[in-house]
C-alpha cells in the first residue's frame, strides 16, 4: 500500500519535470527565432534613418563579364544581381532612393547601356561616375570570391584605407553579416580598390561568399540566402545612418 502512494504521488512529479524539459528544450530551440526577431524588430525601428538617403547599388560584373565561376557553373555576376535587387527593394521600402547600376545582364562599357548622363565607356568609371551624378550618400559594390582553396568561406567588407567613414559602414555591415551567419574568423579589410577610391561618397565592397567552397556556391544560389545576405548589409546600412559607432574586431585577441 505504501508503494502505491508512493509511485502516485512520484508520477504527477515525474510529469511535470518531464514537461519543463520539454519547454526548456523548445526554449533552447525557439530561443535563435526570437533574438532574430528582436533584432530584426531594431533594425526596422531604426528605419527613418535612410529616407531620402541617395543609395548606388552596384551589382558586379555583368554582360560579357561573368565574374568568377563555381563548379556547377553559377555565375558571379548572377548572384551579384539577385542579391542587389533584394537589397535595393529594402532601401526603396525605408525611403531611400536606391540607384542600380545594372538592373539586368550588361555592362556599362555595352553600347547603350551606361545610364543617361554618364560619359565614360569604361564599366568600372561608369560605375563611379553614376555615384557621383546622383550625388550619392553611399555606394555599395556587391561581389563574390574565388579561391584555388575550396575550404574558404564567408563574406567579408572591404573599404578604402583614407575614408574614416568608409571603414565605420563596412564594420556595421560585417557586424550584421556576423549576426546573421555566425562568422567570426572575418572581418573587415582595406583596399585601394578602383570603385572604393574613384569617387567621394562613403564606400563599400562586399564580397558575399566564396563560390569556390562547394556548400557556399549552392548556398549563394540560393534565394533565402540572398535575402539574408541583402538584410544584413541593409541592417549595416540602417545602423550607419542612425549613427552607430564603428565596432570593434572580434576577432582580435
């Protein structure tokens, strides 16, 4: 009789430690969607920041130009666009005014296809010469890496060595890329790249993963990813304009 009380009065206990487990565990799982969310939440509060902010959006590469090539044949300049497109339409839906420098498969050095106004025949000085026709608050160059070393991977922001405010977006934009993708083994780097010096605005490249790493070249094909990718550097591009001081390298010891 004894035994029977006692395995009564456990079984409920039992039960309920069972239950918390379940929710501990389901906390544990769901905890990730929630601080996504609630940065996702921030960011958007911090919208206001971009309204009429003049934003080029260069898509690399592009026409006879593919850019680099993974094994399964995905084309750089391919990836550059998609991803140029999602992050464009999130600055048009903040109030920015977002400026593509290609919106299809071209160059600007293509007869015909370098916007009106702009000189140049060359692709990258068109590029440039863009930003500085519209007066543009930013500009932004998406691309992608390669590498003979297929274990490389993550995306990376470089900026030019001479521009202060240059190296602050491009480590809210690394900040962001880390948030969302978890990389810590990268971080920003300074360039005297062509399409970062050849200009006044405030400059960026981001280079949004290595098509040479066979997970990362599927994973660049991909439309979720692309959109993640787009987020993060608008979250930089957010966090920018609401004056947010440049981070430091976590991955400095």
């Amino acid at each position: 009789m004894r035994n029977f009380i006692f395995f009564r009065v456990f079984r409920p206990r039992r039960q309920a430690v069972f239950a918390v487990m379940a929710l501990l565990l389901a906390g544990c799982a769901l905890y990730p969607y929630y601080i996504s969310g609630r940065e996702r939440r921030a960011v958007e509060a911090l919208s206001w920041s971009v309204a009429s902010k003049v934003i080029v959006v260069d898509a690399g590469h592009g026409g006879i130009d593919p850019g680099c090539v993974g094994k399964s044949g995905i084309r750089e300049k391919d990836v550059n666009l998609a991803i140029a497109k999602r992050l464009s339409a999130y600055l048009r839906q903040a109030g920015a005014t977002a400026v593509m420098t290609r919106e299809g498969d071209y160059d600007l050095s293509e007869e015909g296809k370098a916007p009106s106004g702009v000189k140049h025949k060359d692709d990258l000085a068109a590029r440039v010469e863009l930003a500085e026709k519209y007066q543009a608050d930013l500009f932004i160059s998406i691309h992608a890496n390669s590498i003979p070393l297929t274990e490389c991977w993550g995306a990376q922001v470089f900026y030019h060595p001479k521009s202060k405010e240059s190296k602050r977006l491009a480590g809210l934009m690394q900040k962001e890329l880390i948030k969302t993708f978890g990389e810590t083994d990268r971080w920003i780097k300074p360039e005297d790249f062509f399409v970062l010096r050849g200009h006044k605005c405030t400059a960026a490249i981001i280079e949004v993963g290595f098509l040479s790493n066979p997970r990362e070249e599927k994973l660049l094909a991909d439309p979720i990813h692309q959109n993640k990718l787009a987020w993060s550097i608008y979250a930089g591009v957010i966090r920018f304009f609401a004056g947010d001081p440049a981070p430091e390298d976590p991955t400095y010891d």
